[in-house]
C-alpha cells in the first residue's frame, strides 16, 4: 500500500496539532508519518502487508505527478532523503527550510528546476539516475484541467524512462495481469486519480472497471434510500474513547 499526501507545506502534526511554522512534506513524512505506520505494524497492525510513503508531486506547468523513492528498503533512512533530497531541487521551497549541511551537498551534485516542462524531464532523468530500479512516477489526471499536458509531453515523459514514469500503460498490464494470474474478474482503481481511465480499460479489457469514489457514494446513497445504517458490532463499532488535541479537539470521543 502506498500512502500518499501533496508534496507543500504541511502545518500540523499527525494528531492535528498545529506546528509553529510550516514544514516541507517530506520532514513531515520524515518525522511523523513513517514513524506512525512503523509502530502500527509493529504494535500487529497491517503485519502481512508493505506499506510506504510517497507524494503527490506539482510537476511543473503540469498536474500532479504521484512519486515513489523506495530504495532498497522502503521508508528506510536513505528512501526519506531521498524523498527530502528531490523536494528540495523539485519545488521552489526556501532552502532555509532542509538542513544547512544537506543543502550543500545537494547543490554540489545539482541545480535546482521548478518552473517548465523542461524542469519535470529534469526531475525524471534524476529519478532515473539515481533510483533506475526503485522510483517511479504515475502521472495524474490526465484530462482533468485541459491543457495542462499534450500527447506530445505525455509521451516525452514515457519516453525518458520508461521504467519509471507510466499512466495508462502500466496501468491497463497490471489490470491484465490481475484478471490473467490472479482470476480476477473485476477491477477496482484504488485512486480518485483514475476516474478517468474507467471506461478505456473496460473496452480494452472487456470487463467492470470501477471507479473506487463514484462507487462508495452510490453505497451511501443507496443506505440512505433504503433506510439503513451501519451496524455498530465488530468492526464497526463505536471507537474507545480518546482524547484529541489541536484542530481536532471538537472530535474527541467521551464514554
């Protein structure tokens, strides 16, 4: 599973405390996120599964762009400066923000880019000289704020590494791959970010493709027509009181 949060500036903690000052993302991710999931697991949580963090990139005059840096060892020390490394040459974050020494040895090895389409080759050929075999880029919303890429670009960025960038491509192998080895006879996009692919992969592949977000909303509406609710057993039982602190405090749970 990978989670995945905008690569700005984040102004809370992850019990919604809010910090002093904002903070890079990928500090945040550094110093709260991965710390967070690390203990779940190893407190029995998602035991059997590999989780890690990655970010949602503003490439530059384009979309997002989801970028994962796993190294060898995801959520690794080395995989978080990486993450760090690539905020601090990739967006136009005051350098005051990443550590002294860091910022020294980054800007030794490279220049930062920020700002055109030749920036996010930039960014891409970094990914692929550095983390050839353990980074990849998915290219988001392609057709959700028109203009903002064109086919040409599109494939000027598969086209740089294509091991690490894909979008549709790698998107409909996978879905092949499951319904071929896994005896899948559905497929369920697991991101808001693939609305758009629902229709195209069915045609190719000639079964449901469902879109995640459209399908949830259909199950809660249809709840409310027929009257119902959740069950309060189990799994969905009310949660054990807790105490909630900073800009959730209002949802603290009493008795």
């Amino acid at each position: 599973a990978a989670l995945s949060d905008h690569l700005r500036l984040s102004s809370y903690d992850n019990d919604g405390n809010k910090l002093a000052a904002q903070i890079p993302f990928s500090l945040g991710m550094a110093k709260y996120q991965v710390p967070r999931i690390k203990a779940l697991q190893a407190g029995g949580k998602y035991a059997d599964k590999t989780i890690f963090s990655s970010f949602e990139w503003d490439m530059p005059t384009h979309d997002h762009g989801n970028v994962g840096i796993l190294t060898d060892n995801p959520m690794s020390d080395a995989a978080l400066k990486a993450a760090s490394q690539f905020e601090y040459l990739f967006t136009n974050r005051d350098p005051a923000l990443f550590p002294a020494d860091d910022v020294t040895t980054w800007n030794a090895k490279d220049a930062r880019a920020f700002s055109t389409h030749e920036d996010t080759l930039k960014a891409i050929a970094w990914l692929k000289k550095n983390y050839p075999n353990t980074s990849y880029l998915q290219i988001n919303h392609p057709s959700r704020n028109p203009g903002k890429y064109t086919i040409a670009q599109l494939r000027e960025m598969n086209d740089a590494a294509p091991n690490i960038v894909f979008s549709r491509e790698r998107i409909v192998e996978e879905c092949r791959r499951a319904l071929e080895e896994d005896g899948s006879d559905c497929i369920v996009l697991g991101c808001a970010g693939m609305t758009d692919l629902c229709a195209h992969i069915s045609e190719l592949l000639g079964v449901p493709v469902i879109d995640g977000v459209a399908a949830g909303t259909k199950l809660i509406e249809s709840l409310v027509t027929l009257k119902l609710k959740t069950s309060k057993r189990g799994e969905l039982a009310r949660p054990l009181p807790k105490t909630m602190t900073g800009a959730l405090e209002g949802f603290t749970l009493v008795g």
